[in-house]
C-alpha cells in the first residue's frame, strides 16, 4: 500500500498517484497505474472540482479512469520511451523557478499491471525516476534505453522506490510465468477429472492480476468470469476485453470473482453460481506476502489441509527484493525515497538498514552523508507527526517507543 505524500521534493508543482486537496496546489498530475491507492482522490473530482492541471497517463491508464471517474479531464497520454515536456497550470500570479519551463516527463513501462508505467522527470540538470508500482527482472531493467545513461555515466539525482518488499525475508519470487504455469497445471488437472469441477482464482486484491487473467483465457480458450465492477472497468480496453464476460453462463469453468469476504477466501461457495455443489469447487490463491524466506528451488505452491482442493500460489506483481537491489545498483541514484512504508518503527528501521546494505555498495563519501540526511528528515518528521496525533487524541507514546523514532543515524559512515 503506497504510503507516498504525491509530491516530489526536487521538483515544484508536481503531484503523482495522489490527488487530494493538498495536492491541488501542484499544476500537473500524473498516474502511474489505476490501482486504488494510487488514485486516492479523483472520486472527488466533478463538475465544479477539478485538477488545476493535466493529468497525464498511460493509454490504457487513460481508458480505464474516462471508465471510472468521467469527470476527470484534461487527460494527456504519455507514449512509452518519449520525452514529452511538461504544461504546468501557471497563472500570472504564480512566482516561478524558470527552470520549470523545461520540465520533461518519460513513461517507462513499470511491468505492475496494464498501462502501468514508471516516470523519468528531468528538469535542467535534475533527473528524478518515480517507479510507482513495478515488477520488472533484470533483462527486463537492462532493456529500457530512457535507463541505460544512468548505468552507464550519467547520475540519477533520486530515486523514488516501490519497497513493498524490500526485505531479506522476500529476497525471491519466482517469476510471474512460471507462477501462471503453476496455476494453470492446478486447473487443468482439476478441470480434467470432471466436466462439473470449476475452479475459483481468488487474489488478495480486486485489481494487479490481469496478466494471469489473460494467460488462462489464452491457455484454455475460454473466457473468464469476472466481477460486473471489473467487466466494466476491462472491457474497453483491447489487451483484456476479448478474454473476459460478466456471465457465470457463457463463459469457461474458470472465475475470477470474490466469495463476498475477502478474509474467508477459503469459503467453498459460488455467488455467481449459488446451485453449485462445494464439491466440484477448487479455490486457487496467487499471493506474495505470505511467501517469506522462499528459495529459487522451492515448491511455490501449497495445498491447504483443512480445506479440500485448495492452494496458495506465489504470484507477485511488485519485485522482490533482489530485484530491487538490481534495480538500484544499476542506475546508482544519489538518494533513495521510500513510497510504501511501515508504520511499526521496528519494520521501518529495519527497511531503511536493508536499504543501505544495497546503496553502500556503489556510494561515495558524500553520497552516503546525503542519504543520511535524508533518512534523518524522514525520521524526524514522523517523530514530530506521531507525537502530535498523540496529543490530540490524549494518546501516550511509550518512551521508548519514542526514543526509536529519534534516532537518526542507521549506519557507520
């Protein structure tokens, strides 16, 4: 869950997956994809509220929010690997930088989910990559030329990172097709042994599993059942429309639809098909967070005892955290930001120390006083926040829970 503010510090009038009042004082907006917690706000958006400036998306980004929330316009698409300058909503009045009238912006595929992309921001000597959400491999990294300069001779001032699993307990996954074949031999093996057996692919979340989604349809020629709420947001959009149908009765033996509680996805039940019997039922799960500590050569997948024809799946759409380390080892930013993290000071210390195992590697001297600095800003300002919720909510911290958050300094230099 991305806990990023929206704004970036190198650079003014900017505002990225967050679009609250707040936020209203940026004059461009951008989206890195059209999960939830990156749109926070634009259900506010109407008639009489709007941006006070572009928002600028992906092409499929774009299809989904028209879909989603009408009265959001000014949508710029962005086309993947091109430089586009910025137009930033400036009025008479506004004191401005005027390096900001040569801003650009690039999209670099962020490999999340459809139309998700990552933003290469330049502005004079500035360079700043926002990564928004990602799942991209080594090949994948080394292949995108916008990156390539960085690895090779030319510095990257920040990096803003998705660390929602950067941590040594998820230091592997596996890589998103073979978790689709491990999927798909579960299902056709349980498809096979009835022509009544139906099989329910249930995810932790509503969105992020398209890919799979698309990978069955194709793999067993049928169509795959969905939500109404996903139909509609899915079927303009030319990679999905043709694989899915909001029909329990003309589609194939494979759904993609909740079982009404997302904490009891073991429940053997069928809302779209209330007449099925439980026994012909098999529940797959594609989920990263509870594979801790797996190895390359580990079984990803396991069946669960209490509840027949049942199995966990490791299927993650965000890097693991080697894949993380290359990332940032390859482009060797000056500063890493965080955009997703804990709120347990213990798990957020911990964070930030892998974090500096991976950028000691590459940094100088200065580079590592600098990220110092930076860590001990982000320390302090959630010190100073925490405190005050405390004091108006009459809420006592512990001491030494709040001689955790004065610390500043994470590493010997």
């Amino acid at each position: 869950m991305s806990t990023f503010s929206g704004f970036l510090d190198e650079i003014e009038y900017v505002s990225i997956d967050r679009f609250t009042q707040l936020n209203f004082r940026s004059k461009a907006f951008f989206l890195s994809h059209c999960h939830t917690d990156h749109m926070i706000g634009l259900n506010e958006i109407n008639s009489e509220v709007q941006l006070p400036g572009s928002l600028y998306l992906s092409e499929i980004s774009k299809v989904i929010v028209q879909r989603r929330y009408p009265a959001v316009k000014n949508l710029v698409i962005l086309k993947i690997g091109e430089a586009t300058p910025i137009s930033f909503a400036i009025s008479e009045c506004d004191e401005i930088d005027q390096s900001i009238g040569r801003t650009s912006v690039t999209a670099i595929p962020a490999g999340h989910c459809p139309g998700s992309v990552m933003f290469l921001f330049e502005q004079g000597n500035k360079r700043i990559l926002y990564t928004g959400d990602f799942r991209l491999y080594r090949e994948d990294i080394e292949g995108i030329i916008a990156l390539k300069k960085f690895h090779e001779n030319i510095n990257l001032d920040c990096l803003y990172l998705d660390s929602t699993f950067l941590s040594l307990d998820y230091a592997y996954f596996p890589k998103q097709r073979e978790s689709i074949n491990t999927i798909i031999e579960l299902t056709e093996k349980w498809l096979e042994a009835n022509p009544k057996n139906i099989v329910y692919i249930r995810p932790p979340a509503n969105y992020g599993y398209e890919f799979l989604l698309v990978q069955l349809s194709q793999y067993f020629k049928v169509k795959i059942h969905v939500t109404n709420a996903t139909f509609k947001d899915y079927v303009y959009i030319p990679d999905i429309d043709t694989y899915i149908s909001n029909n329990p009765y003309h589609c194939g033996r494979i759904h993609l639809c909740p079982s009404g509680n997302a904490n009891q996805w073991k429940l053997r039940k069928s809302l779209c098909l209330p007449k099925l019997d439980e026994r012909h039922i098999c529940i797959i799960r594609p989920t990263a967070m509870k594979w801790r500590k797996l190895a390359a050569n580990d079984i990803h997948y396991e069946s669960h005892a209490e509840v027949p024809n049942s199995y966990s799946v490791c299927y993650s759409n965000h890097s693991s955290h080697d894949e993380i380390k290359f990332l940032i080892q390859y482009l060797r930013p000056k500063i890493v930001k965080l955009n997703v993290v804990p709120n347990n000071v213990c798990q957020k210390n911990a964070m930030y120390g892998v974090l500096d195992e991976i950028t000691k590697e590459y940094q100088t001297d200065e580079q590592k006083i600098d990220m110092e600095v930076q860590e001990s800003k982000c320390i302090e300002y959630n010190f100073h926040r925490i405190t005050s919720i405390a004091t108006k909510s009459s809420i006592s911290l512990e001491k030494d829970e709040i001689s955790l958050l004065k610390v500043k300094k994470r590493r010997r230099i």
